[in-house]
C-alpha cells in the first residue's frame, strides 16, 4: 500500500548516524557529571552533531530532557575522556522508585541515538504520566541500540511512549534492544505506546518486547494509536519471540485502535528476517480480549494487521485468543469491522520466507480461556461486524476453543472488500473445538474456503460449519476436503447463495448433490504424527481442473501425478502432491517418471 511504502522510504533516509560536532564525557568523575549538563552543553555548542559519552557501570539518578538537537548517547566508556568501551558494559538512566517524570524526555524536531544504555525505574504516574522509560512527543527519529528499557511504570506507555503530534517521528529498536518488564497502569502500551504520526521498526536480530503489562487498556506489549504504525520482522531475542508473554485488558501483546479523530489507519506489519526464526507473537495474555492481536477501528478510521510468514501461538484470551477482530459504528450508523490480510500482497522490504523446516503461517495452540483457566463461550479468531479476515497459506493447530472461527455478521455491505472470512491455501487439524469449527451468524456475510484442508479436528457438534441467519449470506467452497469424521459437513438454514465445486467431503448430505461433491475420506503421509500431505493414491489427488498458483508449502500446482484424473490434475486442499521421488508424497518411483 502507498502509505507503507512512503514510511519505508523515510525509515531508510533516517539510518545515517550523525557524525563531528561536539564531543562531551558525564560522569561522576567527569568535568560534567550530570547527563543534563552534557545535553545543555551541547546544545549550548550549536554544533549540528553531538555525541556524549557515559561511564561504564555507572547509574545515573536524574531525568534528561533534550529538545531541538541532534545527539548520540553512548554508554560503557572506561573513563572520562576515554573512546575505549568495555565490553557488554552499559550505564544507566535509574529512577529513585517514586513518582516522577519519565527518565528521558524528548520534544522538538530531534535526531537521538541511545546505545548500550539501561533505562530502569522510573515511575511516571503524575503530571503527562507518558512514558515511564522515554517520553518522545514531537518528530524526527529514536535509534535504540544495544538497550534495555526495563521496569518503568506509567499512566501510558510504560517503557517508551513516542507521538508524532510535531511531524513523522521515527522509532527504531535495533540490535540488542529490550523492552521488557514494563507496566501502563491506567492507559496502553505496557512496552511501548505508539501515537500521532510515530513509527516503530523493529527487525534486528537480538530485540523482543516481553513481559510488560497494561492491565487496565490496551497493547500489554504494544499500543498503535492511529495514524501510527509498526514494522515488526525481528527473529526475537537469543531464541525467545519477538513479543513474547506480555498481558493486557485488549491485546495481550499487541493492540491497534484508532482513536476516531479523522487521523487515518493504524497498522502492524509483522514480517520475517530470519528464515529460521519467523516473527512471532506467543505467550500473550488478555483478560479481555485478543490474547495475541486486538484491532479496534473508530469513526471511518481502519485497524489493519498485515503478516507475512509468521507464527501466533500459545497467546490466551477470553474471546478471540489469537486474534480479535472488533467494529465500531460510525456517525452515521455505519459499522466500521477490523482487517487482517495475511501473506496478501507485496510484503516490506527485508522479508524472507521461512526455511522449510520451521513452523510457519501458522495460529497455533491458543487457548479461549478466562483468568480462572476455565474454558470460555470465546473463539481462536473473533470476526466482529464489518471486518474481513483475509488469509493466503494458513495453518491452524491445537487451538482450544468453543469456535475455531466465529464471524458475527450483520455487516453493511461493501462491494470492494465484502465482510467475512476468505481462507485460501489453508489447513486445519488437531484443534479441539466445544461448537464448531466455523460460525457465521448475521446477515450479508461471507465465507470462501479455497483450497483448504480440514484434516480431523476434536469438535463437540453435529455441524462442522454453522450459518445462522439467511439475508444476503453467500458460502463458497472450492478445492477442498472436508474430513471431520462424525460430523456434518454444513448447517445451511436457506443461505442466499451457496457455491460448491471439486470437494472430497465425509458427508456429503448437507451440499449440494452434484458430480463434483464425493464422498470420502483422503490418505494422509502422516495423520497420527499431524502431515497433512496426501498420498499418492488419495482421493483428493488429481481431482480438480488445473488453475496454477503455489500450495501452502509454496510448492506449484496442478502436478498431475500417475493417479487417475477426476477432473484434471489439480489436488484438493492444503498442499500439492509433488512429483519427485524424494519427496514423501510418492511413493511410485522407479526413475521412468518423465
């Protein structure tokens, strides 16, 4: 989309580190023994670039505020007029554990670069009450390398709170950075609170938002106010998630809102830099709801996620544990839904796709449950009214829950990007499901399964896919198995309209009876051990015609193996049976293939 493309245009222009200017040392032993003293002197220089040194070990009780001036902090220098760093040393910005300002305060037009530093304790809970670690209001850039922002408290924005209220503000959490163990005791952002025109980048190595708290709002890891917006692509810290079991009211680890003022879109984009480590939310909690992501729109304003090659798993909420999806009606009674695109369009600049080996595209082992531990009437994905669910190469696993998807309908129509859930390339398998799998209730709403495997899952109901209500419905079921044994396939009380072509079903009573629709079950390579690929000698290989395109391993389409064909060479649901004899999926292989 345009608008991520222009800020990561800007993100790009804003990496150059500021070089010459004045040099100053602060330090207890130093000429200048305050970091307030250094700031004031460099600003005092006029210099465009400054860089002020701090001393190894050494904790520094003070708040800093600097406005207007282009500035690196570089902490663990050996001593006062030394350039020798030591190792893995950092200095620290300490508060004294009573309320107070934030530790650093930023305003103005700046370019500040912090580096092996810690922020700790500060507890910013009167006056702005804004960033208990940093507060940033106003625009130009915040580079954090090698730093630790680690339990501060504030009314919001408990780590860091950056807004954009002065122009494009730019946040970048780089190498060796941590958010971590950070509280919002009233508002949102436990780690960080995104406001105004800010953007946060976070896709270095060795960086994590993890373990903060925002009980009583939104974000426990991060909060996107709009217009702000996040990049998020890092592989996490020494092997943890990138944000990794933070807690909040709404969105566990992250939430998306919109604060209806006319402002524009809030957005996350997640993304994955390493191909052994996809980017991943896992181990959120919220008491509330979206124990992974919470997108809430307002007024005609959006909350949109966009992912590619990502994991959400292990995160717990009382209704939509992995991802929830909420509405708000506007001025003029029209209900504005939440959107989620996964692995739709060009993804940022720097993802990769995940090796083939590693978990990926993948909403896993969520779990609808409240504080108690006691299992909830909520879903895995929550789709309120209005919002769309887009997905392109899904895999949904071991995911407790009374829904595995529950879209609420009664949505107002839109001809561009109707409401619903449209699934394609997807599997589900192993999940363990008190109703069914799917739920669509209201009016003018829309499910498409394309490709789509629906491997045995644990589901305690006679329908595998429910609807509801009638007005203005429309089901969609193309290439696809569906294989829940003990179940029937749909309960269809009159849907508007209902299209079926090329599935391999259980129970094939409840579609329409057609040539296309058969009724049986598919050989698995693996069932007993979750591989959902087909054997060469499943029903569902060969069965439909050819229309290209890549499986949910990204492998090609339309392999017309030695089977006999139904329809074409095309195979039913989640993954392609390829042709090569050393791959698991065939089993003829004798070296005359070709």
């Amino acid at each position: 989309m345009w608008y991520r493309n222009l800020l990561l245009a800007a993100f790009a222009a804003c990496t150059t580190l500021p070089v010459d200017g004045a040099t100053l040392w602060a330090g207890s032993s130093c000429s200048l023994t305050t970091i307030q003293a250094a700031v004031d002197a460099a600003e005092a220089s006029g210099d465009a670039d400054n860089t002020i040194y701090l001393i190894a070990n050494q904790s520094y009780s003070e708040r800093v505020q600097i406005n207007n001036l282009t500035v690196t902090i570089q902490g663990g220098l050996a001593d006062c007029g030394s350039l020798s760093v030591v190792t893995g040393a950092y200095s620290t910005f300490e508060g004294d554990g009573g309320p107070d300002t934030s530790l650093l305060t930023i305003t103005g037009d700046d370019f500040v670069v912090l580096q092996n530093v810690t922020l700790q304790d500060a507890h910013a809970v009167s006056g702005i009450g804004a960033g208990g670690g940093i507060n940033y209001v106003g625009s130009g850039t915040l580079q954090l390398r090698n730093v630790a922002v680690i339990l501060n408290t504030a009314i919001g924005g408990g780590g860091i709170n950056a807004d954009g209220e002065g122009g494009d503000l730019y946040v970048f959490i780089d190498d060796g950075t941590e958010i971590l163990n950070n509280t919002a005791t009233s508002a949102s952002g436990g780690g960080v609170q995104l406001l105004g025109a800010a953007g946060l980048r976070m896709v270095e190595p060795n960086t994590w938002i993890a373990l903060n708290h925002a009980p009583n709002g939104y974000g426990g890891g991060l909060s996107i106010h709009s217009p702000a917006s996040a990049y998020i692509g890092s592989p996490g810290f020494l092997g943890a998630p990138a944000i990794y079991s933070n807690n909040a009211a709404y969105g566990g680890g992250i939430a998306v809102t919109a604060i209806n003022d006319g402002d524009g879109i809030g957005t996350l984009n997640l993304f994955t830099t390493d191909p052994q480590h996809p980017i991943a939310v896992s181990d959120n909690i919220a008491t509330i709801a979206g124990g992974g992501i919470y997108l809430d729109p307002r007024g005609n304003e959006l909350a949109l996620l966009q992912a590619w090659n990502f994991v959400i798993d292990d995160n717990v909420a009382p209704e939509g544990s992995a991802l929830h999806l909420d509405t708000h009606t506007d001025s003029f009674g029209i209900d504005v839904g939440a959107r989620v695109e996964l692995n739709e369009g060009s993804p940022p600049s720097g993802s990769v796709p995940c090796a083939a080996d590693v978990p990926c595209n993948e909403i896993s082992r969520n779990i609808a449950q409240d504080s108690n531990g006691q299992p909830t009437l909520g879903s895995t994905v929550l789709v309120n009214t209005s919002g769309r669910f887009d997905a392109n190469a899904l895999a949904l696993h071991g995911n407790v829950a009374n829904f595995l998807f529950h879209d609420i309908g009664d949505n107002d129509f839109d001809p561009v990007e109707p409401p619903g859930v449209f699934l394609h390339n997807c599997l589900t398998g192993g999940n363990n499901i008190a109703r069914e799998l799917i739920k669509m209730d209201g009016d003018d709403n829309r499910l498409v399964l394309d490709q789509c495997t629906l491997a045995p899952d644990i589901i305690d109901s006679q329908y595998a896919i429910r609807f509801d209500n009638t007005d203005g419905n429309i089901l969609t079921i193309s290439d696809t198995i569906i294989d829940e044994p003990g179940t029937l396939s749909l309960y269809n009380p009159g849907i508007e309209a209902v299209f079926v072509d090329y599935v391999l079903t259980n129970d094939d009573s409840t579609l329409p009876s057609q040539v296309d629709v058969v009724l049986g079950e598919p050989v698995y390579v693996d069932l007993a051990n979750g591989d959902y690929h087909q054997s060469a000698t499943s029903l569902g290989v060969d069965f439909a015609p050819a229309a290209g395109g890549t499986d949910l391993d990204g492998n090609p389409r339309d392999i017309d193996l030695a089977a006999p064909n139904f329809f074409g060479p095309r195979d039913l649901g989640a993954y392609e049976a390829q042709q090569t004899c050393s791959h698991v999926d065939t089993i003829y292989c004798n070296g005359f293939e070709d």
